[in-house]
C-alpha cells in the first residue's frame, strides 16, 4: 500500500511540472507547435532511461524509489496520449507538414533521448 502512495504522489509531482511546462512553452513559443508535449516527451523519455538503466544496473535506487520515479513521476509527466490527439489534430486542421513534424521529432527525438538517458546513467555509475 506505501508504494502505490508514493506512486500517486510522484504521479501528481509529474503532472504539476507537464502543467507548468505547458505553460510556459505555450508563452514562450506560441500555440502554432506543441512545443511543450515535445518537450515533455524528450525529458520525461531521457528520466526515464537513466532511471531504468541506473535502476536496472545498481543498487543505487530501491524498488519503491524507481517505482515512485517511473511510475509515478515521469509516469504524470509524460504525455504521449495528448502527443497523438495534438497530431491527429494537425491532421484534422490541414496542417500536415505540422503532424509530420510533430510524429518524426517526438518519436526519433524521444528514441534518442532514451539513449541519451542511458548513456549519461552508464558515465554516472560505470556500467
């Protein structure tokens, strides 16, 4: 029962920093790109493989740890269901060069990010 606690507050943790995220690129960069779902998704996929490899590879993050870390955190701040209703909605408005976009740098950029992630953990703990 603690671990799915500190699973459901990691998750309102990642949900409260997507919001904020989402602001802020909405304002930075205007509502033409989903910047911020980009955004969220390239971070949230890099956390999530230096967490996983760290978490895999050590024992540097308990069970409940990487639990409330992937689950729960990154798990509240990643949105890939809004990144498939935001290009689906490109297509919708005729803005296919957008959805393209969107689908070519969110997935090669979160596949890379993922790699990213666990290179950074491997340099971290050395293996």
């Amino acid at each position: 029962m603690i671990r799915f606690l500190w699973i459901c507050m990691g998750g309102a943790v990642g949900t409260g920093a997507r919001y904020l995220i989402a602001l802020w690129a909405a304002r930075s960069f205007g509502p033409t790109f989903p910047v911020g779902t980009l955004i969220v998704n390239l971070l949230g996929s890099f956390l999530l493989g230096f967490v996983m490899h760290v978490g895999n590879t050590t024992q540097l993050l308990p069970a409940t740890m990487r639990l409330t870390l992937t689950t729960g955190i990154i798990g509240g701040f990643t949105t890939y269901s809004t990144f498939n209703y935001e290009t689906a909605d490109l297509l919708r408005t005729g803005t296919g060069e957008y959805a393209a976009l969107n689908l070519i740098a969110t997935v090669g950029g979160c596949l890379i990010a993922v790699f990213a992630g666990i290179a950074l953990a491997r340099l971290a703990v050395g293996r």
